[in-house]
C-alpha cells in the first residue's frame, strides 16, 4: 500500500504544474473564519444590547376612574382598581406609591401600596348601602408581561400610620398587664382606657390621618419595576368635595367610641366607615 501511495506521489509530480492538485483551494482563509465566527455571535450581542437599552414601557389606565377613600382604625386607606400594561418587554413591578396634593394648599400625602386583589368585585350589603370589597394577598412581586395588561385592584395606605397604630395599641395591652400585675382585683373601665397616654396618642394619630381638606388634589402615582431606576410617573386630577371630606371626618365620633371600649383589646367589632369616591381623570404619563 505504501508503494501504491509513493507510486501516485511520484505520477502527480510528473504532471504538468497546469494539471496538478492543488491544496490550496481546500485551505480556509483564517480571515474568512474570523469573520464567520464572530456573525455567529451576532445574534446574542444584537439580543444583550436590546436588553440593554431597551426599557420596558408602562402604560396605566383607571378602570372605574375613581379613588376609594375608606377609614380604617390605622387611618385611611385609597383602592384604585388599575389596568396596568408593559410594552417592548417583560417587566417586574415592585413598588407603587401614590401621592395627593392640595393644588391650594400644596400640602402632600403619600400612601404606599400594600395588597392587591383580583378585579372580579363582590359586593357586601352596608349599613348606608352597596359597597365594593375585594379579596386581597399581599402586593408582592408582579410581572407584566408584553402587551397583556393586569386588571387588579390595588390598596394603597400609610405605613407610618399603620406602625404608630401598631405601637400605642401593644402600648395599651402593656399597660393593663402591669395593672393587673400589681391588682389582681384589677377591673378594666373605660376611664381606665380613656386616660391611657397611648389611648390619647391613638386618637390623635387618628384624627391627624383623617384631616381631609376640601379641594382640588392632583394624584401622583408612580410605579418601580426592577429593569429600570427612575419609576415610571403617572399623575390624574379629582376634586374632593366638602361633603366627602365631612363624611370621613365623622368617623372620628365612631373611632373615639370604639377606642374605650372592650372590644379594643380583642381588635373586634370595628365600627362601620364611611367610604368615599373621588372621580378622577384619565391618567397621564408625567
């Protein structure tokens, strides 16, 4: 075998040079490689740049164009039911905040979002009628996908007032238990209660929370998603009437007749809310 190959060696050498195989058509060009292994990688670096400087875009409308207003023992709480939108690419919502301004007076308050619910609504008979209530989980994480909006309902509230309430109602509970750690034949009275400092810090936090003045409010709601640092910044106008304004107020009567009460200690029976609507305007994007 090895004679037959020397045998062709020494034939194809004999050749004229116009009839000799040639290896050179066979050799790539080293250029020609480079090149074809950096077009594979096109399509990776095309997709990193997309993501890259591509934002999602975030489009918001009111679904009942409305903001519900409700008194709670913590302080008022807002419940917009929102349609909320991502364009181009996927995004992760992680914050949304809402704040309401006195065009007049410039004064602000901000309320943070804490649950949301499905926007199937049922309906509960109240003592002043129909009102709306939702089932709600936590706010959490949520993802909006391309060009498929979310309808939810979504409770935004204050969480300072939430922990002021937290900390004089566990203050009060202190306070009985070093009561009956000294009596035993302690009895608990509502002059007991009503002279409590936590019971009159309570009812001051209660009434500061629900100062609502009549007015013109422009509402700024912003939404933070982790593929971007600025929030996305969505603002609407509504006018909050007297009369609403004087119907959250009345809840005062009701917080400070509960807060006496032994009911207090349990957190049961909470008194009945007024709850108010304000009509807003469509959302516009800041």
């Amino acid at each position: 075998m090895l004679d037959s190959y020397c045998h062709l060696r020494y034939k194809t050498n004999m050749l004229p040079d116009s009839l000799k195989f040639s290896t050179d058509i066979v050799k790539a060009d080293p250029n020609w490689l480079g090149m074809i292994g950096a077009g594979a990688w096109l399509p990776w670096v095309f997709k990193w740049l997309y993501s890259l400087f591509i934002k999602p875009a975030i489009q918001v409308k009111a679904v009942q164009r409305a903001v519900h207003i409700t008194n709670s023992t913590s302080g008022p709480y807002l419940s917009i039911p929102l349609s909320i939108a991502s364009y181009r690419k996927n995004a992760s919502v992680k914050e949304l905040t809402i704040t309401l301004t006195n065009e007049v007076l410039k004064t602000e308050k901000t309320y943070s979002c804490y649950s949301s619910s499905d926007i199937s609504i049922r309906k509960i008979i109240a003592k002043d009628g129909m009102i709306d209530q939702w089932e709600t989980t936590p706010l959490g994480i949520i993802i909006l996908e391309p060009e498929k909006a979310i309808i939810r309902g979504f409770n935004f509230n204050e969480p300072k007032d939430e922990e002021e309430y937290i900390k004089t109602h566990s203050g009060i509970l202190r306070r009985i238990g070093i009561e009956k750690s000294k009596n035993p034949d302690f009895v608990l009275d509502t002059n007991f209660l009503r002279d409590l400092s936590e019971t009159i810090q309570m009812k001051e936090n209660f009434e500061e929370a629900t100062n609502w003045t009549p007015g013109n409010y422009i509402f700024t709601l912003k939404i933070s998603i982790f593929e971007r640092k600025r929030p996305y910044i969505f603002y609407t106008k509504g006018n909050f009437e007297r009369v609403k304004a004087d119907q959250l107020s009345a809840d005062r009567e009701k917080f400070n007749k509960w807060l006496i009460s032994m009911n207090l200690l349990e957190q049961k029976d909470y008194p009945y809310f007024n709850t108010v609507s304000i009509i807003i305007e469509p959302f516009k994007s800041a």
